[in-house]
C-alpha cells in the first residue's frame, strides 16, 4: 500500500521532467538557430 503513492509521485515527476526537457530542447534550438542567423547576417554584411 506505501509503494502505489510513491509510485505515482515518480510518475508525475517523470511526466514534468519530460515536458521540462520537451521546453528546454525547444529554447536550445531557438537559441543556435538565432546564433546561426546572427552569425551568417554577420557574415553577410562583412561580404557585401
């Protein structure tokens, strides 16, 4: 009987550390995209 609360702590946990980690790749990738822009505007304006 003590280990279904448990239980059901790890999962909600496990569900919020997954959606955690679904925002935090989202922002990583939004963040070296925009790098990668700024770095090839960079580029760009040093060529033209």
């Amino acid at each position: 009987m003590a280990s279904a609360p448990s239980l059901g702590k790890v999962y909600i946990i496990f569900i919020y550390t997954r959606k955690y980690t679904k925002l935090y790749e989202a922002a990583l990738v939004l963040a070296v995209t925009s790098l990668a822009a700024l770095l090839l505007g960079s580029l760009l304006k040093v060529e033209a």
